[in-house]
C-alpha cells in the first residue's frame, strides 16, 4: 500500500514540475510577401501557459543568440493586429543581447506554434522609448526543414529591420 501511495505521489508531483512540456521548432521566418526568409530561426518550449525560446541569431552573421520569455494568450481578430488568435507572448532580448548591455529599447515577438503558409504566423514589435510601439516585421512560420528546402531567398535581413 505505502508504495502505491509514494508511486501516485511521484507521479502527481512530476506532473506538476513541467516535466511535459511541449517543444516547437525550429522555425524559419518568411516574409509576408513571401519572397525571402529572414536571418533568424527560433524554438520554443510551452509547458503550462509560460513559454521560453530561443532565437538564433547566427544566420545573421551574429555570436550571440537571444531568448524569449513569455505566456499563452489571446489576440482577437479585432485587434487589427497581423497575427490573431492562439498565440504566444513573447518578451524578446535582442536589443540588448547586441548591445551587450542594457539597450533602452524593448522587443515583443508574437508568434503561433503551427507553421503555415496559409495564415500569417508571427510578428516582431519593439519601442525604444517606451511612449509607442512599432510593428517591425511579421510574416509566414515555416519549419526550418522546409525552409532549408526551399527555393526563397535567404537573406541577411533580421526582424527589427536592419540588414546586418
């Protein structure tokens, strides 16, 4: 009886640890003229509603990478946004990964976690100044197997708009 009880234990507590979380990627990023693919690719883990990643920077010439840190969520059809419905919420450090140091702007990745060429899968915001917030880039989710495939363009152009 007492290893039954300590088995059910186990179980109920590993369950609670994250220990099923759910892993997406790697994606690449095409643009939504679907013409090119940006620099980056990305992966996330979503275990719960919190979400984590990371986005590779060296397609684009970088030796660093970001993260992403985020949550679940919502973005209605209403919201005018690119980017609607299940999502997830990305706060993205690039900014201040390149700078090595705290930059003052602040980046914000919306994305999907099904890739698709149908509907458009992801979005990079940021502001600098903290009063407004742009929409840099945003564009098709595509498996970065596919990707790698394909006969688009890749370009050294990343999502917050600069060529590197």
């Amino acid at each position: 009886m007492k290893l039954r009880a300590l088995l059910i234990i186990a179980l109920f507590a590993l369950g609670c640890t994250g220990a099923f979380a759910i892993n997406y990627g790697p994606f690449a990023y095409l643009d939504s003229s679907k013409t090119f693919y940006y620099c980056e690719t990305g992966s996330y883990t979503v275990s719960g509603s919190l979400a984590v990643g990371q986005k590779n920077l060296s397609g684009c010439g970088d030796s660093f990478n970001a993260v992403w840190v985020g949550f679940k969520a919502t973005l209605p059809a209403s919201s005018g946004q690119p980017v609607t419905g299940a999502i997830l919420e990305l706060a993205d450090n690039e900014f201040d990964a390149g700078e090595d140091a705290y930059s003052g702007c602040q980046a914000d990745f919306v994305t999907k976690t099904k890739a698709s060429t149908k509907k458009l899968g992801w979005a990079f915001y940021y502001t600098c100044d903290g009063l407004s917030d742009s929409l840099s880039s945003y564009g098709y989710l595509i498996s970065d197997a596919d990707a790698a495939q394909s006969s688009q363009a890749h370009t050294a152009t990343s999502m917050v708009g600069m060529k590197k």
